[in-house]
C-alpha cells in the first residue's frame, strides 16, 4: 500500500466513494485506478461518461499536487474548465488515469490526462484541464 | 421519418398539435436514474422542454470536492450534465437510440452554494444524422446565475450497443 502524503490529499470524498484508488507512483506521477462497477455504470456494460471524467479529474488535480508539494508551494485548487475526449467505450475493466502537467504557471496551470484500460497504448478518453492555484495572500 | 417531421415542427412556429411524443424525459428519468451510475448519484427530473432536459444532483456529503469546503467536486457535475445532454438528445430526436459521448467540455464559473442542489440543464440545439451537439448550464437555484457552462458533442451508436466494441 502505497502512503505517500499527496494521496490523502488528493482524494476528495467523491473520489474515495466512487472507488477511486491511487495505484502507484511512475517517476513522481500518482497513477489512479477504478475497478468497474454498478456506480459507475452508464448503458449497460460500458462506463458511464461521468465517471470516466471523474477519474480524469481526480488523476489531474493529483499530478497537480504531486508537483506542487514536491516545489514547496501552498495553493488551493479551483477548477478553471475540462475538455474530455471519449476515445473509446468504457468496458468492464479496471481502468487507470495519469496526468501531465503541460505548464505550471503562476496563476493557473494546464494539465493533460489519459485514461486507458488493458493496454496504455490505447486510451479510452483524454482530458485537457486548467486549474486555478489560489495562494493565501491572494 | 415521423421523428423527422416533429424535428421541424418545433421550430419557430407553434404546431397547431403538439407531435405524439414518443420520449417522454419525465417517465424516462426514473428508469436511468433507479440504477448504475446515474442512480448512484441520486438524479433525479426537473424540468424539460421541446430539446431540452433538466436534471437535479441533490447535495450529499460523500460527493464533495475540498472536504474543507461544502462544495460538490467538480466530478459529479460532469455526471450530471452528461445524463441531461443525453435525455435532451433523446427528447429532440423524440426517440429512445444508444448514444455515446465524444467530447464534453465543462466551464466553472463559480462554484456551487453550501449544500445546494445543483441542477444539469442541456440542450440538443442541431441534431445530424450521426451527431448530436448540445450546450447547457448548471445552476444552484437561479438559471440566470449559472455554476457552469458546457458544450458536448455525442455520436448516434449504429450497432447493438450491448456489444462490445459496439461503437
């Protein structure tokens, strides 16, 4: 079991009830999981959407925070927009999520994040997210 | 082609009867809602008109984003609005077809009230014969005063979609 620090963090109680787990760590990125089940179905056998989005956005904010606690930086996360492709359907599978972040600006920063299933090669969405970073004396 | 003739029907001349409907969003919404994700969520109808659905996701505690502030994550707001774009593309195609999404984009604009109710309100603005696109808001109470915007675009599924790799 992993217990880096991030991960309590970057867990919000929506993630923790829809069974979102953080999987392990490659080069300093958290790398999230869900298995399939009845919460997170849509048409039947296929993921819905919203779930799949959730686990985008979890995976996102978390690579986020990864980068900002190994800097030192204190901000709170506001959410600025996500843009999530829907690449493939959402089988009943594990799937996983990883985040990039692309620029980590003052004010805000731009992230990217794939989700995949079997195989990481073949991603099953992608999401662009901005993320807004308030400091306490802001 | 029924289905087509009520499509332009609505447009900005009243029919002189409303077309038999064949969606209806308030009856459908109990049957998506009673399981799978949509049920986990708790949504439940609102309000709809002629190519467009509203859905409520009632505030509930597990649902929260920053658990030092009341607010709802940011997730359940992509459910919810996802499940509302899906019930208006079905209301304007006045018919029940398997859809999927191709791509959502959400703004936030604020976030939403301490333990309101936040509510999903989507649009099927232009159906295609293969694509749907759609735009909406989500509020906490007033309409006028939106938490987000959102644009999508969904994709008619040709095959069974009980199948696998059915898109």
């Amino acid at each position: 079991m992993v217990t880096e620090h991030s991960d309590i963090e970057a867990l919000t109680p929506y993630a923790r009830s829809l069974g979102i787990a953080l999987e392990r760590w490659e080069d300093g990125t958290p790398v999230f999981s869900i298995g399939f089940s009845d919460i997170i179905e849509g048409r039947p056998a296929h993921m819905h959407g919203g779930a799949t989005g959730g686990l985008l956005e979890t995976a996102g904010y978390a690579v986020l925070r990864a980068e900002l606690d190994r800097i030192g930086r204190v901000a709170s996360l506001k959410p600025i927009n996500i843009t999530v492709q829907y690449l493939a359907a959402g089988r009943e599978l594990t799937s996983y999520a990883r985040g990039r972040i692309t620029k980590l600006g003052r004010r805000s920063a731009n992230i990217t994040v794939e989700a995949w299933q079997d195989d990481p090669a073949r991603p099953i969405a992608t999401a662009v997210m901005n993320v807004m970073m308030v400091t306490e004396n802001q | 082609m029924r289905a087509k003739r009520a499509l332009s029907a609505r447009t900005m001349d009243a029919p002189a009867s409303p077309p038999a409907a064949k969606f209806d969003p308030a009856a459908a919404t109990p049957f998506f809602t009673s399981r799978g994700h949509a049920g986990w969520l708790g949504l439940q109808y609102s309000d709809h008109g002629d190519d467009w659905v509203e859905l409520e996701l009632p505030w509930r505690e597990d649902l929260l984003g920053e658990s030092a502030q009341q607010v709802l994550a940011s997730g359940p707001i992509l459910s919810l609005m996802d499940m509302a774009s899906g019930l208006a593309i079905w209301k304007a195609m006045d018919d029940f077809r398997a859809i999927a999404t191709l791509d959502l984009r959400v703004d936030y604009v604020r976030p939403a009230r301490v333990k309101a109710s936040v509510f999903g309100r989507a649009q099927c603005y232009r159906l295609t014969r293969s694509a749907a696109f759609v735009r909406g808001l989500a509020h906490d109470g007033d309409g006028d005063d939106p938490v987000a915007h959102i644009q999508a675009v969904f994709m008619k599924i040709a095959v069974d979609p009980r199948k696998p790799h059915g898109d």
